[in-house]
C-alpha cells in the first residue's frame, strides 16, 4: 500500500472537511481548510527563496540529511503550521528547546546547521545574539509581545502572503522530520524520521490505500476534542497534536507564552468541552489536583488524561482518580528514538504496572545477541523493530550504537531495561544511563557537574536524580569544597542559571565533606543517591 506524507494528509482531510476547527489555541481558530492553504503558501515561499531537498534518500547513508533545516524556536501557538508548511516545502523541521540559555540553543543550532530559524517574537528577542547570524532567513511569529524584532527577520503572515496558493510540490514519503533529543544520551542528537515512519509509528497514521480511505476515516470521526498541554517542541506534544488532527479531530494547544497555569488550563477544557488531555508527568499532575481541590470545573466530557515525558506519581494518578472518577489514565511510553511504543491504562479501582506495546515494540537480551520471548526471566534492553528512524543526524558513531542489526533485523535501542511478561506486556525497570527526568525535561548529570566544578572553591560534584512529588525526580547536587574553602550555596545556583536551562539547575546543594569515588575513579553515584534521599528524610 503506498505511503504517505504528512502535508497530503492534511490536504486530504481538507478535501472532505474544510471547515472543521483543526486547531484551537488562545484566540486563534484555524480549520483544516486554512491550515491546508496556509502551509501550502508557506512552503512556496520556502521552495521560491531556494530551500528544500538537495539530495535524494536513495543516495545518503542513514545519519546523512540531504534537506535543508528549519529551526523552530517557538511556542505551541501555529507551531503545527510551521511544521507543516516545513515538511509540504521539504524542508526538515527541527525542535529548539527554547528553555535552553543563549549558550545551549547556540550549540544545538551549531549542531543542527539549519537554513531557516522560525521564532515567536520574544523568543528572537530573548535569543537575538544567537539567532542574528545562525541562518539564511529567519521568519519572525507574531506573538502579541512588544519585544523589537530581529533585524532582516520575515514576518510570517508576510511570508504566506508571498507564496504560490496554488502550486503544490510534490513531497516525498522519505523527506525527514528531525526531533531533538532532550540529551539522554549527552548532548541533544537530532533523531532522523522518515516522515511517512512517523505518521504511522507515533501520529496513528498508516499505508492508506487511496485519499477516499481518509476521508471516509475523517468524515465520521466527530468525538470531542483533543488538548495537548504538553509544549510541542518535544515530541510528544507534537506526536499528541498530530494524532488527533491527522483523524480529523479539533485539537487545542495550550497557550504557553506563559507559565504553566492550572486556572487556565482546567477552564480552556471546560470551555472546549475536551475529551482526551495530555500532560508532562508530575510537573503538571500535582498542581492541576490542588486547583482541582480548589475551585470546581465542569470536565464532565473529559474522558482521558495521557501522561508522557515523564513518569506520574502513583499518588497523583490516584488523585487525579478520585477527583475524576470517569477518567482512565493513560501512562504513555517511548522516546524520540522509538516513537510512541507502549501505553498503560489505570482506572478507579483498577491498576496496572505494565504498558502494552504497540507495533515493533518487545525486548532484546542484554548482550544484543537475540529476541526475548514472554515469560522468560530475563531483564534486557526494549527494542523497536519496523518503523523506526533512519538514524543521528551527522553522527555515524551513534547511529550505529543505537540502531544495531539483532538476529537480522535493525531495531533501536531505547536505553531503557525491562523484561516481557507471560501476556506479552511490558515489565519497566529504568533507564540505564545517568539522566534526571524532572518535570518532562531530561537532564544529562555530567554537564551540570562540569558547571559546578568550575565554582570558586569547589573540588568535586556529583549530581543526581532524586523522587519529588512535584518533579517526578529533582535535580540534587553534592558538593565537596577544597579544604580551608567556603562554598556558597547561592553562588553555586547563580552559575548554574548563569551556564544552564533553569531546569538543569539543582534543587538542592548538599555540601559533603568527601565526595565518594571507586577505585577506578568513577563516580560513586549509589552513595551519592542514598546521600541525597537522606538528606530528604532528616528534614
């Protein structure tokens, strides 16, 4: 059956129903009929001003992209239209994360090399030092601010006004869209998806047979809408968006030029009558309930909340329940690397601590060498087959590493540990390298220890991940000073916000008076975990 790209599907539901709301957010209504003219108009200026594909797939080795790149350094707000008009141009869209500091979203657009930088407004201006000379064009997104715009920027209504409404270009299933890694594995790596792996492996997407099959899908599918509360710059936030406006679906965004604000997220779905909503682990959960215990809202066509990004404290999910009772609970599993590849479901009276894996997903042994079957008492690494990304963007090394052959066939290697049950489910253990998951945010330890080692009087750090219930875990640092030396606590959070995403900043600074190593030299981290959990429970 022939594949298929993201811009057709959406000017196949645009066919057949044009004037349904696709996307909701703030004040913005767009349906799909605008979205389809809308992206089209954009990728024609994008292909007139001479972006797009240079090299066909056939000709690239896996981690080579023969596309130009368009950075998006954005909101939620027409974040979709970006990536749309992007993919319709061929062209790569790649996520920024605009949390970053001037110095990570410097080396990550150093990395990626991208030929168009798409930014809000006060986003440029945040990053003007960065994003001045980083690309050929840069396209400016209105975002109500009164920040002064980048010098030689396109607005991009401006932009849409410029492009052919008619032409279409003829993308290719091949043609890649990039997400970049939240730095589990070190530095971010831009993930390299065929467009047409993704609609199908992480968007609900498949091989359809002709336009007629999608807009006979489309057609009947009228439930209430979806809401991604989860920013769109990481995968799964844009995954949530597309699944449900890819079946023709309304979906809201939620706004995000602001902080997170459980008032505003609880009336948006009031007001839009939503069904399914999405979330980022305990970041969101735990101030979302105590609103919930607060002030009274009508969610009663709220069916679902998803969770992703990050794992939600049994006791939220819990209360999440009890306040909700009609709710289920959707706890999704996957990466940038895997798609989404597994979901578990818990509801009032009724929990599970497995995850059903979609199609591809399952276990290999922990030296690579075969496939685990159900039941077998092993813990090894989970694994996709199938549907999975070509490769790292520009890193041949990595590719390699994460994209072994097993038994014949290529998978991707998640990094994370489980073993398969009796029924086929999956059985999580963690994940095998050192990485704080804090409120749906990775955070690599090794970097912020690189940072904390440069204070003045420092002589050793080691940083670790440590269960919060506001969190999911929070960043802990310990901290060894030179002897005779004072360490302010305050100076060290200064540098950290200094040098780092505010999130990578620990929580805690625990001043020790050894920083304990292994003989070889390295990092104790055991110590270093059972230090921080008790120091949590002398308090």
């Amino acid at each position: 059956m022939p594949e298929w790209t993201i811009g057709d599907v959406v000017d196949a539901i645009a066919d057949v129903i044009g004037d349904r709301t696709m996307t909701v957010c703030g004040q913005r209504r767009t349906t799909y009929g605008e979205m389809a003219a809308r992206t089209r108009r954009l990728a024609n200026f994008l292909a007139d001003t001479g972006f797009g594909a240079h090299r066909e797939r056939a000709e690239l080795k896996n981690w080579e992209c023969g596309q130009d790149r368009v950075a998006l350094v954005m909101y939620n707000d027409r974040y979709p239209e970006l990536v749309i008009g992007a993919l319709k141009a061929r062209t790569v869209p790649v996520n920024i994360n605009h949390h970053y500091t001037p110095r990570e979203v410097a080396e990550l657009l150093d990395y990626v090399k991208p030929r168009v930088v798409a930014h809000h407004r006060s986003l440029g201006a945040r990053f003007a030092d960065v994003l001045v000379d980083a690309a050929d064009l840069l396209i400016c997104v209105d975002d109500g601010s009164d920040a002064p715009g980048l010098a030689g920027a396109v607005d991009l209504d401006d932009a849409m006004a410029q492009g052919d409404p008619n032409r279409v270009i003829a993308a290719s299933p091949d043609d890649l869209i990039m997400y970049c890694t939240g730095g589990t594995t070190g530095r971010p790596k831009g993930v390299m998806w065929r467009q047409a792996d993704s609609y199908v492996s992480s968007m609900g997407g498949a091989d359809h047979e002709s336009a007629a099959e999608i807009h006979d899908k489309v057609r009947c599918n009228e439930g209430p809408p979806w809401f991604a509360v989860s920013p769109l710059m990481h995968a799964a936030g844009l995954w949530t968006v597309f699944s449900g406006a890819l079946a023709g679906l309304p979906v809201v965004l939620y706004d995000d030029k602001t902080r997170f604000d459980p008032p505003a997220v609880l009336s948006t779905a009031e007001r839009e009558r939503v069904g399914l909503m999405t979330m980022v682990g305990d970041a969101y959960a735990g101030p979302l309930i105590e609103e919930l215990k607060c002030n009274s809202y009508d969610l009663s066509s709220l069916y679902a909340i998803g969770t992703g990004g990050a794992v939600t404290n049994v006791k939220h999910q819990a209360a999440l329940l009890e306040l909700l009772p009609q709710l289920t609970i959707i706890n999704g599993y996957g990466s940038s690397e895997t798609g989404n590849m597994a979901f578990g479901h818990n509801q009032r009276g009724s929990r599970r601590d497995t995850f059903d894996l979609r199609t591809g997903g399952t276990v290999v042994s922990e030296d690579l060498s075969r496939f685990v079957t159900a039941g077998e008492n092993v813990v090894g690494w989970v694994v996709r087959i199938g549907r999975i990304p070509l490769g790292y963007f520009d890193d041949a090394e990595a590719t390699a590493k994460t994209f072994p052959i097993v038994d014949g066939q290529r998978v991707v290697v998640s990094g994370d540990r489980a073993s398969l049950e009796a029924d086929g489910t999956l059985r999580l253990y963690g994940r095998d390298s050192l990485v704080v998951n804090t409120g749906g945010e990775k955070v690599f330890v090794e970097e912020v220890e690189a940072v904390l080692r440069t204070c003045p009087g420092v002589a050793d750090a080691l940083v670790v991940g440590r269960d919060s219930d506001r969190w999911g875990q929070e960043v802990v640092a310990l901290v060894e000073s030179y002897p005779g030396a004072r360490v302010d606590t305050e100076v060290l959070h200064a540098v950290c916000i200094e040098h780092l995403a505010r999130f990578k900043a620990p929580k805690e600074y625990i001043l020790v008076e050894k920083v304990r190593r292994l003989g070889n030299g390295k990092a104790d981290y055991r110590w270093a975990k059972a230090a921080a959990a008790r120091e949590v429970s002398l308090s």
